[in-house]
C-alpha cells in the first residue's frame, strides 16, 4: 500500500500503539499495522483496531502500570 501524506511504500510491522477506551489510556504492543518506509505513519486496519477494544474489554493480563504526567501549554 502507497502511504497518504508521502507516497511511500508501506511494509507490516508490529508496533506499540497508544489506544484510548472508555477516556482509559492504554498501551499495546505487539499490534500489527502497515508502516510507512519514509515517514513512519502507521495505518492499522479496523478489525485490529475492533480486535483491541475487545481485549481490552475483557479480562487481560496487564504486563506493566505507568505514570504519566498531563500538560498544557
């Protein structure tokens, strides 16, 4: 697939995708998307994305807790 903003080419790969639910923030990783070879934008197809919601919905296993600090400018 030729990426939106560059043209670029895109290729799968597994990447950390910041995933809001339910004004929760989560991080997943291991998340399947189309990566552009020149300027990086991810694409993730809407069954990933309704595959995420459904885990995260449903009981799983949580690797790690972060604390993350919100700003405004």
């Amino acid at each position: 697939m030729n990426c939106e903003f560059c043209g670029g080419k895109t290729e799968k790969k597994k990447v950390k995708r910041q995933h809001w639910l339910h004004g929760k923030l989560y991080i997943v990783e291991n998340v399947e998307a189309e990566v552009c070879s020149e300027c990086g934008e991810r694409y993730f197809h809407a069954k990933i994305l309704d595959g995420i919601d459904s885990l995260l919905e449903s009981t799983h296993k949580i690797k790690e807790r972060l604390e993350v600090e919100v700003v405004s400018l």
